[in-house]
C-alpha cells in the first residue's frame, strides 16, 4: 500500500508546525541514539525480550525489525539449538547448551546478530526449591560445571546465581541429573 502523502502534504504539515533545527536533529536522532546505547550495554541490551534469542542479539527492537527470519543462524548453529519461530530466531536450551562460538552472528546478514554486542542468551537459571544441594553438600554439579562461575553454594548451602557473571549458556540446566534448573528470561537486573 503506497503512501498518499507527497511533499505538498508535508510542506503544508510543516508550516503549521514551527520546529527549530535542534528540535528536528533531536527527533531524528534520538531513536538512533537509543538504539546504540542498547547495543553497547549489556543490561539494557537484554530487557525486554520476548523469548531467548541467539547470544549476540542486539536490543529486542532493534533485533525484531532487522531480523527477517532468513534462518541462516539456525542452520549454522553447530548444536542446533536455534530455531525460527513467528519469524524471528529463537533460542532453545533443552538438550545442549550455547557455547558461544559465535556461528550464528557470523552467518547474520541482516545486523539483528552484531559481533560487538557481548555474548549472553539473556537467560539464567532459575534453582528450584528441591534441590540436592541445598540439602547437604554433596551435588554441586552446577557450581563445577558452569565456566564462568556464576553458580555458587553459600555457607547455608543455598544456591546463587550471580546474574553479571552468568551468560545464560545453560551448561547448569544440562548437568542438573535431577532436573531441578530451569532457564528463565531476565526481565530486571538480577
């Protein structure tokens, strides 16, 4: 459907309007400016998802416009862990975990992947209550096998997740033989 606004429509729009050159260079770059200021922080980069998205998305915004859902992550994932759903490339940790090999963003034609954006799935993991180690000391397979060490036992062998370290791999889901982690979306700083 084509646009029935041409320029004597926006001329008229505009001599209603008294807009001065700081105001329209503000308009005009403030989506930009918002844009890269989610792409180069990693907190406000993950809000706001809808689902999990491949480690190297950009803001949920951004990301939604730009990807096309061509599926050339998902066919360059070497663990098959991203899939197209709606459109949009999702991310699935049920049976491996993301290792961050950065495949996916290198097939990404489409700027909704950027290499500068730092690797993390947005997701972390949610210990349940029935957990072996809160118990006693004897599983901590979570704590061993995470490699960034943001899985730790406090004194009262309570589990702790320290949100800032962890990049939602889900290696922690995968090595809980007991099933008691899930993978949850981090919707605020945790």
């Amino acid at each position: 459907m084509s646009d029935p606004r041409d320029a004597r429509y926006y001329r008229t729009w505009m001599s209603s309007r008294t807009v001065s050159r700081r105001g329209l260079f503000r308009g005009l770059l403030s989506p930009a400016k918002q844009a890269v200021e989610q792409t180069l922080s990693p907190e406000k980069t993950l809000l706001h998802r809808q689902c999990p998205r491949p480690p190297q998305a950009v803001a949920e915004p951004l990301f939604l416009q730009n990807c096309d859902g061509c599926g050339r992550c998902a066919e360059a994932c070497p663990v098959g862990i991203l899939s197209i759903c709606e459109g949009k490339a999702t991310l699935a940790i049920e049976y491996a975990e993301c290792d961050a090999c950065g495949a996916c963003t290198s097939t990404c034609e489409s700027g909704a992947l950027d290499a500068a954006v730092m690797m993390d799935t947005g997701l972390r993991p949610v210990i349940l209550p029935q957990c072996l180690g809160r118990m006693d000391d004897l599983c901590r397979m979570c704590e061993i096998a995470c490699p960034r060490t943001a899985i730790f036992f406090n004194q009262q062998n309570q589990p702790n997740v320290d949100g800032a370290k962890c990049n939602g791999c889900g290696k922690c889901k995968l090595v809980c033989y007991h099933g008691d982690i899930n993978m949850s979306l981090r919707h605020h700083d945790s």
